[in-house]
C-alpha cells in the first residue's frame, strides 16, 4: 500500500514503474496472441470429436511444434507447454525471454538455430508499455487507470490475434464487456445507464449497418466478433464514444485497405477488429478532448 501510495505521489515514478510493467505484460500478450487461436481450434476440435469421429484440419500456416501439440490432443493453455523456438522447437531459457532485451542481445535470433524472431514481439512490448505510460499519465495510479490498463491490454491482445486470424475470441470480449458494465457501476468512466446503453447501442450500430450492406451488396462484410467488440467499447465509455470510434475505425480501415489492396492486387481476408481496437484506445485516452475540440468549433 506504501508503494501506492508513492506513486501517487510522485508521477515520473509511476510512469517508470507502469512502463516497465507493460514491457513484461506485453511479453505475455505476444504469447496470448498466438496460443489463444490455437486454444480455440483444440477446443472445436474437442467438441467435433464429441460430435462425430472426424476431425478438423489445423491451419498449415500456423508454426510446428505448437500445432503438433494440438494435433497430438494435448491440452495447450496460456502457461503450457514453455515457450519455444517455432522454428527447431529450442526451449527459451528465462534469460532469452526478458522483454525486449533479450530480443535485441540476441539481435532477433534464436541462440540455437539463428532463425529470425519477429519484429512483431518486441512491437508488442514496446507498444503495450507505451500505452500503459499514456494510460497511467491520463487516469493517474488510480483505480479507473488500473482498470483502464486491463482494457488496453486486453485490446492490444485482440488486435494481434484478429490481425493474424480474422477472430475475436469470445473468451476474451465477453468478460471485458462484463468487466465495463462493472467499472461503470461506480462511474469510473461513464454513469451505470449510459454503459448500458453503450452496450446496447455498440452492438446495434454495426449490426444495422452490416444487414444494410448485405441487403445492397449480397456481401457479408464483417463478422460478428466486430459488433462485440464495439459494445465492449460501448460498454466501457458510452454511447457518446460511439460516433468517434466508428468515424475513426473506418477512416483508419479505408486507408489501410487501400494501401493493402495497392500492394497486394486482390486483398486477403480483411479484419476490420484491428481498427475498432485502436479507435477504442483514442477513444479511451483522448475522446473526451476530441469531442470538446470538435463541439468548441461551433461555439461562438
Ligand atoms: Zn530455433
């Protein structure tokens, strides 16, 4: 409680110790990113089985010795098996897993077989403890900051596995969607009625305009994890966010898909999660300055 109550006081601190936190977070995340999936195909498996004999094909793209895990019918779980190397199956010592360190004295090497380690993991660590430093500097070392840094850090997970799968785990949207509406029970964002409502209102927004889409285009345009996930951001900040994280994912998705389609002609299977994700997290850190900002222009 002291060590609180210290950085409370004293915010350059704070700012040190919640970066650092989010440089070890994001090292989880990286594993949450690529096992989760993972998890979610043994468990239809599971459940195929269950249902009948035949099974269903694990994703050829997905690295080796974790799908060999699956396809063998061991349970795999966020701490088990140990992280290994995807490409030669080298277990990582606890020395070649400190955040970013390892990854850059290793100069993105594995120590065994010297095949590349994405940029991507030490991308996540980065990011996630720069996103804690802004959320502890916006919201303080309070309780609506350590709550906003859950929210975040859940985001940053759901970014970099529909980035990589097209899917938003129900495992995961769910219990943030539960976990706004409690927040918001002591208006640590919004009042109790307006989280509600954002639910609401998150779902149905996207909803509608994916059912207009497809009674214009015959085209599904987006999935259903996508109307979660807004209400999850519903839910956490209220329906006035609403409007901001919409205008702002499509803006954000439209120029990343045109971008995409440029490079790669005919574009792969586009996930729209990211984009919600990353409004959100604006949303959360400056939407209330953007809204200000915005309605200020038409005051006279
Ligand atoms: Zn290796």
């Amino acid at each position: 409680m002291q060590f609180i109550e210290l950085l409370q006081s004293d915010m350059t601190a704070a700012l040190v110790v919640f970066g650092l936190l989010g440089l070890c977070v994001g090292s989880f995340l990286n594993v949450a990113i690529h096992r989760m999936p993972l998890m979610m195909i043994y468990s239809w498996r599971q459940e195929c089985s269950e249902f009948m004999s035949q099974q269903a094909d694990m994703p050829q793209e997905h690295t080796v010795p974790l799908t060999d895990i699956v396809a063998a019918d061991t349970p795999i779980t966020l701490s088990r098996p140990a992280s290994r190397c995807p490409h030669c199956a080298h277990k990582i010592k606890w020395y070649e897993n400190i955040p970013l360190v390892s990854w850059l004295v290793l100069r993105g090497r594995c120590s065994d077989c010297k095949a590349n380690i994405g940029l991507r993991y030490p991308v996540v660590e980065l990011v996630t403890a720069l996103l804690s430093i802004l959320v502890i500097y916006q919201f303080g070392v309070s309780a609506a900051g350590l709550s906003a840094l859950v929210l975040v850090w859940t985001l940053v997970a759901l970014t970099g596995i529909d980035f990589d799968t097209q899917l938003l785990p129900d495992r995961l949207t769910f219990p943030l969607a539960g976990l706004g509406l409690a927040v918001n029970s002591q208006s640590w964002f919004v009042s109790p009625t307006q989280s509600i409502w954002g639910l609401l209102f998150g779902f149905l927004s996207l909803w509608i305009v994916v059912k207009v889409f497809f009674l214009i285009t015959k085209k599904h345009g987006m999935g259903q994890g996508d109307f979660k996930l807004l209400a999850v951001l519903g839910a956490w900040l209220g329906p006035m966010m609403l409007p901001l994280i919409i205008l702002l994912s499509s803006l954000l998705g439209s120029i990343v898909g045109i971008i995409l389609m440029k490079k790669q002609g005919e574009s792969k299977p586009f996930a729209f999660g990211p984009y919600i994700a990353i409004a959100g997290i604006v949303a959360l850190l400056y939407g209330s300055d953007i809204v200000n900002w915005y309605l200020g222009m038409y005051t006279y």
